[in-house]
C-alpha cells in the first residue's frame, strides 16, 4: 500500500467517524423527541458517508492532481478505467491515469535537439518519467536514458502528443 493510498483509507475512516458523530447526536435527538430510529440507520449512515467520500476521492483525484501542476507542465492524455471494487466506474469513466510533458527551462541550444521529460502519473504509482529527444524539424525522437546517453533516433509521428507539445514552443 503506498502512502497515498494509505492517505486515501485514513480519510475514509476519518469521515467515518465524523459521520458516526453527527448522526448519533441526530438518531439521539430523535428518540428524544419520540421517533423511532432503526437500529440499522446509524451503521448504514456511516457507511453511505464513507462510500460517498469514497467516490468523491477518486473522481477529484485527477483535476486535483493536474491544477498543481507547475505551468510549464501540460497534460498530453489521460487514461480511465473501472474496476471490480469500484463499479460506478464502469458506468461513469473516471481518470486513473495520465502522462505530462515537462518543457525544459532556458532557451534550447542552437542546433540542438528539444530535451523534455514525460512524465507517467498513475492513481496510487509513483510517477515514472522518461526523458526524450526531439528533432522537429526532422521529425525524430530518442530516449534518453538515466546516464544521460542517448539511444538511436527514430521516426516520430507527426500527430503525436509528445512531439506537437515539445516542438510546438519553437523547440526546433
């Protein structure tokens, strides 16, 4: 379980217990005032309070995560998805995924390829990165690798996300 998964769970149970809070002194001033309240009111209470904070977690996740971003940071795509432990996903797609590009600061060197990173965020992953070469006007890529060397160019799309981000602010 990663921290911010196990984030995710403290706050479930936190609103569980403000919930289970708020609705015994309610079912409480109920019967004081001479309703009755089932018995299986005050766990189905709770539980709805969770399960709601639940789905509220996940569907924010996204918009969360991308407004703190840093400005020359910009989403390329997202990815969605559903699972057995949480069907409303399947029914309503929800952004479990995304990859960013990461605009490199300074003004590139003349004759130089566009250096960016892609950055690879998954909900409860620790973000991976993959730092890439553009050559815009050639219309080639090469991964760079985590000692700094390159591998050999090849051919990029030219409708690929990455390359019309990366070439887009004159990285050519």
């Amino acid at each position: 379980m990663t921290a911010s998964m196990g984030w995710d769970v403290l706050g479930m149970l936190i609103v569980g217990l403000g919930a289970a809070a708020v609705l015994f002194a309610v079912f409480h001033a109920l019967r004081k005032g001479g309703l009755a309240v089932p018995g299986w009111a005050l766990p189905a209470g709770i539980g709805a309070a969770m399960l709601c904070f639940t789905i509220w977690n996940e569907y924010s996740w996204f918009p969360r995560v991308r407004d703190q971003l840093p400005d020359h940071v910009q989403v390329l795509d997202t990815g969605a998805g559903g699972k057995a432990w949480r069907p409303w996903a399947f029914v309503i797609p929800m952004t479990t995924r995304f990859t960013a590009l990461e605009q490199p600061s300074g003004q590139p060197l003349e004759d130089a390829p566009t250096r960016v990173r892609v950055l690879l965020v998954e909900r409860w992953q620790p973000t991976r990165f993959v730092t890439l070469d553009f050559d815009c006007e050639s219309g080639r890529q090469r991964i760079v690798t985590g000692d700094g060397s390159a591998e050999g160019w090849q051919a990029v799309a030219g409708d690929d996300p990455a390359f019309v981000a990366a070439c887009a602010e004159g990285g050519a």
